[in-house]
C-alpha cells in the first residue's frame, strides 16, 4: 500500500499535458532556439542538445501561458 504522501508526490512528478496554446508557444519558441541548437549540442552533447532545447522551449511555453492566465 503506498502512503497518502507518496501518493501526492508521484502525482506531483507526473507532468501535465500541454494546452493548444501551449503548443503554439512552444513551436514559436522552438523556432527561435533552433539557431542556437550548436550550442545546446555543444554544452549537452549531440543527442541531448536537441532534447534540452524542446525542454527549454516546453518552460518558456508554460510560463507565457500562465503569465497570460492571471
């Protein structure tokens, strides 16, 4: 049986999917970061540079979106 605290913070790991909005930011996002995908490749190595760029592009996304929220 796992405990009520376990619990909430393997849903609190679990991410949630993104919105239609969310979207659209994280492509305009991706859009702009693909220049400096060298450096991302540089700094993360060549098969987690692009990974890490998507996961940058995902957060700026998310925090737009819930700016425009409030």
């Amino acid at each position: 049986m796992v405990s009520c605290k376990l619990k909430s913070f393997i849903e609190y790991l679990n991410e949630r999917k993104l919105t239609k909005t969310e979207l659209k930011y994280r492509e305009k996002y991706v859009k702009k970061l693909k220049s400096k995908l060298k450096d991302f490749e540089r700094r993360y190595g060549k098969e987690d540079g692009k990974s890490v760029m998507y996961a940058v592009a995902t957060k700026m996304a998310k925090k737009k979106y819930d700016k425009e929220d409030k």
